[in-house]
C-alpha cells in the first residue's frame, strides 16, 4: 500500500509531465471540449430515439480523452519498463495499482461534459471503456528503447476505430445504446485494459551468456556494432532519421567523404532535405518523394523532410475517400437504408478539415529535435548560429507555402462542393486556408520570443495548438452549413502578417535560445 501511494504521488510531480507530450495536447483538447458543452444551452439532446452531441464536441472530447489516458500510459510504461523496476521489490506491483486510480480519475473527469450533456451515465463510462482499450497500447507508448515488437493487427484494429469515433455519430450510438449494451462494452473495454496493462518482464540474461540484457539500449546496441565495423573494416548500416536501417549501406570513411564530414562524426548521419541524396526504391515511390528544386537545398535537418505534390495528392485522395466509404458505413446504419445525399454532404465536411490538419501538423517539427544541427552548422558551412538560423527559417517558409497552397488548391473545392459558399468565393477560400495554414506552421516560433529555454514539450503545445486547434476552427467555420461572417475572412486572413512578423523576428531569436552547440563524440 505504502509503495502504491509513492507511486501515485509521482503522477502529481513534475516527472509525470516531463517529456509527456500527449499529456499537454490532452489538456489543451480537453479545455476546448469543455468549453463546448458548457457553452451549449440546448433544452435536450435527445432527438428521435438519439443522443445528439454538439457540433465539434466529440472531436475534441475524443481527441483529449484519447491524449489524456495516452499520457498516463506513458508515465507508467516508462516506469515498469526501466532497468529498475524488475529489481525493486513490489515496484511493478505498485505502479499497476497506481495507474488504476490515475486512469479512473480520467475517466471521471472525462465524464462531466457528458452528464452535463444529458448523456447517460453508463453509456458514458463504455465510450471511455474503449478509448481506455486503445489509449493503454504498451506498443506504442513510452520509450522507444523499451517496447515491444509492434503487434500490427492490434494497430489496425486501434486505428480505425479510433477514426471510426472521431466521428460524433460514432460515439451517439454508442451513448443512445440500451443499457445492456453499455454495460458490455464497458465489460470488455475494462477487461482489456487491465489485461494490456499487465506488466512481468523477462528475466534479464546475465552478461556474460552472450545475450543481451534486458535494459541493453538500442543505441548501445549500435554503438557496439559501429565499433565492430570500425575494428574489422566493414561496412555498417548507417541510421537515417526517417530511413530506415539498412535503406543506405555505406562504409564509414566513403559515408564521411560524401557528405565532407569527419569519420568521427560520421555516425550521427545528417541527410539532405528534399531528397539531395534520395533512397534508391521503385519508380513510384521516387515520384512520390519528388521535390520542386528550389526546396532541395541548402543542407537541413532531415526533420523538415516534406511530402512533393505529388505525394501530398496521392495521401489527400486517400483520406478522403476513407472518409466518405466512412461516412456512408455510418450514414446508411443510422438511417437503416441507402443515406441521403444531404446526410452525406454534411458529414463530408470533416474532409477539408482531416487534410489541412495532417498538412499542417507536420510543418514545425523540425523546431523540436535538434540533435544534427551542430553538426550542420559546425560542417555545412553556414558561418554563425544566426546564419543557420535563417536558413532554417528560409527552408521553413518554402515548405509552408508549398503546404499551404497545396492545401489551398485541394480542399478549397472541396470545402464549396460540401458546404454552403458559392463558386464565387473559390479564392477568396482558397487564400484564406492558406492564410490559417501559414499562421500555424509559425505559432510554434512564438515561445522563442519570451524565454531562452523553451523546452520542447512547449513548443509541441503550440504546434498542436496551431495545426489542430487553429486549423480546425477555422477551416470548420469556413467550410459550414451557413455562409461564414463577413469578420471571420479578416480573422482568418490575419495568419499571413502574423507569419511575417514571425519570419522577421523568430530566426533572431532561435539563435540566441539554448540548444547543443557542441556535436556528440563518436563511440
């Protein structure tokens, strides 16, 4: 009891939100959905038989759910899973009962917009007994080093039906279920979630058996393999981020002589953005990656990495027509026949939505890791920090337009196609998508203005603030079942002097903020 207490007390201290990226976006999502439904004066929900949700609510309710029991996952996953916990005596113990209470206070908290709604209680608790199901998913939670081999059926499964309940009337026939059938699912989602929070480690292999231990990192694994290859003049398979092992085989000394790096350095492999040195794969996949030139160079974190126009169609024609075989799958259940056209035309509207939100969501990552930038700027030649600093924001700014425009040019027909705007306002939409885009892919350069040392779980709150919540609202109040206000188009025009107050003061800032300065030595 007394080590399930200390392990619950951690989930109120600062490790619980360290690194815990999910954890913050979980909180902003939530406060949007509460937001929501206590600023929704509806006399009842109930129409025909059906509970019905407000507009966007279960967007954002499910979002945060999904983050919030995603970020208590991570806390414990990276606990019962570290080097110690297999020697502390009642450690795994305690944090398997203290993860209970932490889950079940999300859960509860969860709960209140619903009731506030007019849901019912049980059918409440079964929607969360399913997302517990998925958000608890040890494959992909907590560090990397540590996890298991992905299992992809499990995956699957996980991710259509979280796309399956990203869409409100999901969660509605679930809240209008007989009380039998909530008490099922609930049943089974708490059953699952115990069972996939159960945690008994292997025993660690003794060093000298020739295995190794359980708490052997991957990166020592590699570091060990380098040293090998290094020794007996092989070739090694140099880790790419975004590349797979393998994708590249070069020696050590002809990796270094290509990229005009030393062989000390030539371990931590910086690629060039756009594809300067593209994969070796099929025709298509060439074509999918290709770039326009000028997006080529100069030399910058493979982070900025961005999909050509070619790649950006191709994955856009994809969802959206996920979305609408989705939509028609949910339609024709809830009707119980062949949907209506106007039932479809109305839930279609998620599309441009679900597209620019993916567009943009990508835009600003390159702000969050910044391990190869000592080594770009200590080989590639850039001079200074603030030259490098501009230059990332050059690249930055080519990859936003070209996202934004390419947005702009799909979704904006679209958005007309499925809502109330007239072919008259295509451009006026189709700059004002670009206008919110180009204002999110820049939010995240706000924090540099007021402090040094902004940690990354900052900067990611901002970036998701952008993409999701900016993009989403306003791509949403755009593209609606009624023609938007006249003060919208200047709100959501307002994003493209805000990015040029920002590509004039963020490249200043970003050198004068702390990040490595000194590259890691080789093994």
């Amino acid at each position: 009891m007394k080590n399930a207490l200390h392990a619950l007390r951690l989930y109120v201290k600062p490790v619980f939100w360290r690194e815990n990226y999910t954890l913050l976006t979980g909180l902003l999502w939530t406060m949007v959905a509460f937001f929501v439904a206590f600023t929704d004066h509806s006399t009842t929900h109930w129409q025909n038989g059906l509970f019905k949700l407000p507009s966007s609510f279960g967007t954002w309710w499910w979002l945060g759910l999904q983050a919030l029991i995603s970020g208590v996952a991570c806390q414990y996953w990276r606990q019962v899973r570290s080097p110690l916990a297999s020697m502390t005596p009642g450690m795994i113990e305690a944090e398997y009962q203290a993860v209970q209470v932490a889950l079940s206070g999300v859960v509860v908290l969860m709960a209140v917009p619903l009731l506030h709604l007019g849901a019912p209680f049980l059918n409440s608790l079964a929607q969360e007994s399913i997302c517990l199901a998925l958000g608890v998913n040890g494959d992909m939670t907590g560090p990397k080093n540590l996890r298991k081999p992905v299992r992809w059926l499990r995956m699957f499964m996980m991710f259509v039906l979280f796309v399956a309940f990203m869409f409100p009337q999901s969660q509605e026939r679930i809240l209008s279920a007989p009380w039998y059938v909530a008490l099922g699912l609930l049943a089974i989602g708490i059953s699952m979630t115990l069972i996939e929070l159960g945690h008994r480690p292997q025993p660690a292999a003794l060093p000298g058996g020739g295995a190794p231990t359980v708490a052997q990192p991957r990166y020592q694994a590699r570091r060990n393999a380098l040293q090998a290859a290094r020794t007996q003049g092989q070739s090694y398979p140099i880790q790419r981020d975004g590349m797979a092992a393998g994708s590249g085989w070069a020696t050590e000394s002809a990796f270094a002589g290509e990229y005009g790096v030393t062989a000390a350095s030539s371990y931590h492999a910086v690629t060039i953005n756009g594809g300067a040195r593209a994969q070796e794969g099929t025709g298509i996949r060439n074509l999918m990656q290709w770039q326009f030139p000028w997006l080529r160079k100069p030399p910058v974190p493979n982070t900025m990495m961005t999909p050509g126009p070619v790649g950006f169609l191709a994955s856009s024609v994809v969802v959206l027509v996920f979305l609408f075989i989705l939509n028609m799958i949910l339609e024709a259940f809830s009707a119980g026949g062949m949907p209506h056209w106007s039932a479809i035309r109305k839930s279609m509207l998620i599309a441009p939505q679900m597209i620019c939100m993916m567009s943009a969501s990508g835009l600003a990552s390159w702000m969050l890791i910044r391990a190869d930038w000592p080594f770009l700027l200590n080989l590639a030649g850039y001079g200074t920090r603030a030259d490098f600093a501009r230059a990332l924001y050059r690249t930055h700014a080519k990859r936003a337009v070209q996202s934004a425009a390419l947005a702009a040019l799909f979704c904006a027909p679209l958005g007309i196609v499925f809502g109330a705007e007239s072919w008259r306002e295509l451009f006026l939409s189709m700059g004002a998508i670009f206008s919110v885009m180009m204002g999110a892919s820049y939010l995240p350069s706000l924090p540099l203005l007021f402090s040094r040392k902004t940690r990354p779980g900052v900067l990611q709150a901002f970036n998701l603030l952008g993409s999701f919540v900016c993009v989403q609202m306003g791509v949403s109040l755009l593209f609606s079942e009624a023609s938007p206000p006249a003060w919208l188009w200047g709100t959501l025009f307002a994003g493209l002097p805000f990015s040029a107050l920002m590509a004039w003061l963020a490249p200043r800032a970003l050198a004068q903020a702390d990040w490595p300065i000194e590259p890691l030595t080789a093994p």
